[in-house]
C-alpha cells in the first residue's frame, strides 16, 4: 500500500513545542501536512509562557524542507485562538487537521487542593479543547472535511489519585468528542481521541529512565497521525504506548428489569450481581442507543 501522505493539508497542533505535541507535529510535516505549531511556552504546572519552543519545532520542520508557522497563544484565550486560525488561514488559506494536545498538571489530593488549581486545570484541558475546536469548526464545515484529535487520558477514563482536576478535565473531552462526533458526520468532519502513555513532562518523575526510555512519544503520533488521515474513523478512543494499540470503550451492562419492584432500595440491592453481570454488555453510538434499550427493558417486561 501507498505511503500515507498529507500533501496539500492544513494542520494546527497546540501544546507542539515539546514532548507529545511536537511529534505528532515533525510526523505531520515529514508526510507532507502545512503544520502551524502552537505552544504558550509556559512551565509544566502553567505558569510562565512565550513562544521560544514553537520557534525551535519550526525551525526543526524547515530544515527538513517543510513548511510551517509558529503561534505562541493560549489555548484558553479567545483572542489568542481567533489570532492562531487567521495565521494558518492566512498563509495556507484552510484548515484539515486539529490536533488538540495542549495540556498543564496541577497535581494534589482534592481535600489539599485548592479550587483555583481544580478550575485552571480544568480550563487549560477542556476548554483550551473546546475553543480551537469551535474556531475551527465552521471552516471544516465550509470545506466539507475536518479531522480532529483530541487528548484524553487513562486518568479521565479510569482514574488516578491526586488527579481529580485533570481527570475531569480529561473525561470532560471524552464528552466532547462523542457528541462531535455525530454533529460532523453529514460535513465529514471525523473527531477521535488518543490516550497516550509516554515519556514527557508530565512523566519524567513517575518512571525509572528505562522505562521512559521505552515510551518515546513517536510510539504514539503514529496512532495520532493515523487518526489524521482520510481513512480515520469517528468517535473512536486510541489508547497508545511503547508501541502498544488499543481502543478503550464505555460499555452498558444489559442489566435487568425489576418492573414496579425496581422503585424498592432492597430489590435493587438483592438483584445487584444481575445488575453488574458483564454478560452481554453493550457499547453505544448515542445516548438516544442506551434510551432504546430501556424501552426495549419496559416492553419486555
């Protein structure tokens, strides 16, 4: 089969000037993508900024003979992301891809956190998704095509102590995603998420160097860039790492109808191994899947 190629295509990735961010940006370039490269150049916990690693990422894709830009706004500034989509439309005149990476850590246990650090985290994470997106959005609906990665995380799936700020913020998107997810399909705009596990910033102090070692973020712009492509599904969770590829999913137990008796604490109590019995469960494309099965529940019952 053919080399994957992005020749003639637009990208804008935030968070770029490091760790995940930048790969995912160099792969984008090196197959023939435009790659506008945004990074507010701030310290791990946000704090700081300036568009000096943006810069050294574009200088890294020139010397390879591609072409790209540099931003150094906000992900969280409405101005600032207005300013990053006019530069990529100015100089390349559209906009394919949006790969939303941008992230800070502000880790503590909830009852020694304090809400300012819960609400910037949560801001940076979903909101600093939210508004590339919606500044993007309309310009892939006039093109009739648009892929969009978005960056969850195991810890918004599943959990991870002292990361309830991040963790909400990481889920948050997962909601994001699977609403746009119908919402683009008659424009052909295809969003997916990645879960990553690498060796960035964010982990350099959580794993021995040989692990790190073992968990190179190119092992995970592979999927990213993929998911870039014409060929990309719609709504899907890649988790990615060390080389490993999954795809992590909601699921629904079919669970059990208790009819009238189900408004009594102690059935719902007494049917709990039916209740949770993973037999048979489901995932589903839309809420309105999940509304069907309840109906399904009642007229059965």
């Amino acid at each position: 089969m053919a080399d994957i190629r992005f020749d003639g295509k637009t990208a804008i990735v935030t968070g770029a000037g490091g760790g995940l961010g930048r790969q995912h940006a160099l792969e984008l370039a090196r197959r023939g993508a435009r790659v506008l490269v945004n990074d507010l150049g701030g310290s791990l916990d946000g704090s700081g900024g300036g568009s000096d690693a943006a810069h050294k990422v574009v200088e890294e894709i020139k010397a390879f003979g591609g072409e790209a830009i540099a931003n150094g706004s906000s992900v969280t500034d409405d101005a600032g992301v207005e300013l990053m989509v006019k530069q990529a439309m100015d100089a390349w005149g559209r906009v394919d891809i949006l790969i939303a990476n941008a992230g800070v850590l502000r880790d503590k246990t909830f009852s020694k956190m304090e809400i300012k650090d819960f609400e910037f985290v949560l801001n940076v994470h979903l909101m600093g998704t939210v508004k590339p997106t919606k500044a993007v959005w309309e310009i892939m609906r006039a093109q009739n095509y648009g892929r969009i990665v978005v960056t969850t995380s195991s810890t918004g799936l599943f959990g991870n102590f002292g990361q309830s700020n991040y963790g909400a913020g990481k889920a948050g998107i997962v909601g994001f995603m699977n609403t746009l997810k119908l919402e683009g399909q008659k424009n052909n705009i295809h969003v997916n998420a990645i879960a990553p596990v690498a060796a960035t910033r964010m982990t350099e102090n959580l794993m021995p160097p040989a692990i790190l070692e073992r968990l190179k973020p190119e092992f995970v712009s592979a999927g990213v860039v993929f998911l870039c492509t014409d060929e990309a599904p719609s709504g899907v969770i890649l988790s990615a790492g060390g080389g490993a590829f999954a795809v992590a999913q909601m699921m629904e137990t079919e669970g059990v109808y208790l009819g009238d008796n189900g408004l009594s604490v102690e059935e719902v109590r007494d049917n709990w191994g039916k209740i949770t019995d993973p037999a048979g469960q489901m995932g589903f494309q839309a809420g309105g899947e999940e509304s069907a099965k309840v109906f399904r529940k009642l007229q059965g019952g």
